[in-house]
C-alpha cells in the first residue's frame, strides 16, 4: 500500500509560512535536504486550497505566460481539497470536495508510489486527525517567526511519531523523518 509523507519545511516554533502565507524566510542556499531523492518516491501531491492558491499564484507571477501554470508537483498528478473551489482549475488539478480522509483511504489502495502532503497545515491537521498520514519529514530552519500559519492546524487527536533519521545541515537546518505510529 501507499504511503502518504507529509515533507515540509518549518520555523523551529512550528510555521510553515508568515501570516500572509510568505515564506521568503526560508533558507534557499542550493542545499536539497533530501528533495532529489523524495522526488524520485511519489507520483502526486495533496495540497489544500490555500497552498494550490499561493503555489499557482507564485507560478503565474513568475511567468509571462498568465495562462500557463506549472504543476505544483511537477508533472505528477496533483489533488486540490476545497469545499468552495467548484471547477477543475487546470489539467495537472483535480478538485476534491468529499471527505479528505475517506478520500486518500481509497487514493492510498491505488497502485503507484507514495503521495506527497504537500500542505498546508489545515490538511495536514485533518489528514492525520484521519490517521491516513504515515510519515513526517520536517525540515526545520534555525529561524522563530512567532506567528504564522502552523504546521498542524486543527488536528484533535494524539499521534505518537517514532524517529526514523535525523540529520544536521552545515546551514543550521535540521532534517528530521518520523514514522506514525498505529
């Protein structure tokens, strides 16, 4: 079966972006804490609507093209949970309004590679809430924001985690994987 990881990067005080969903504070010094290899174990992404908003925001802003919007995931096939967005809003997006852990229950059965939960942490709250999430790999910046959007938002049971790796980088960021327990 599929396992769903939930790979981001935080603030040591747990926010995976300022308040207006900035993150110019991460660290962007060419170091790949591991995405390489992450890349190479999913084939699709979940994302809630306010990351698929900030992602594609940034995509189009970067581009010339408005029109053209990259994939989050890169080509691979990616789920944008939404109870208000209403229509499919590229070819590379499926919109999903039902249940999100009745839905990733079933997506995790399907044949292929990992799933990537990319965010934010809305989703991230109510997809382990959901007990569907299998893995936490947290890429932590020496950095405190003291408010922001938090890494588990709205997440109202106890998840045990056991420590699968831990790795200090030269530029003061920390890597740490866990494996949800059952």
């Amino acid at each position: 079966m599929r396992k769903v990881k939930y790979f981001v990067a935080n603030s040591l005080d747990n926010f995976i972006a300022r308040p207006d969903g900035g993150v110019e504070w991460l660290f962007n010094d060419g170091t790949d804490y591991g995405m390489a290899e992450f890349y190479r174990s999913i084939d699709c992404v979940l994302l809630g609507r306010k990351t698929y908003d900030f992602a594609t925001g940034q995509q189009q802003r970067k581009s010339r093209k408005a029109k053209k919007k990259a994939s989050v995931g890169r080509g691979m096939k990616s789920y944008v949970f939404s109870r208000t967005l209403k229509a499919e809003p590229d070819d590379d997006f499926t919109v999903v309004s039902e249940n999100a852990g009745a839905f990733v229950r079933k997506l995790k059965k399907e044949p292929g590679k990992d799933i990537w939960l990319m965010g934010g942490g809305e989703l991230a709250g109510s997809l382990l809430t959901a007990g569907v999430v299998d893995e936490i790999g947290l890429n932590i910046h020496p950095v405190l924001l003291g408010q922001g959007i938090p890494l588990f938002a709205g997440l109202t049971v106890q998840r045990n985690l056991e420590l699968v790796e831990s790795k200090a980088h030269q530029n003061g960021c920390v890597q740490v994987d866990y494996r949800v327990k059952s």
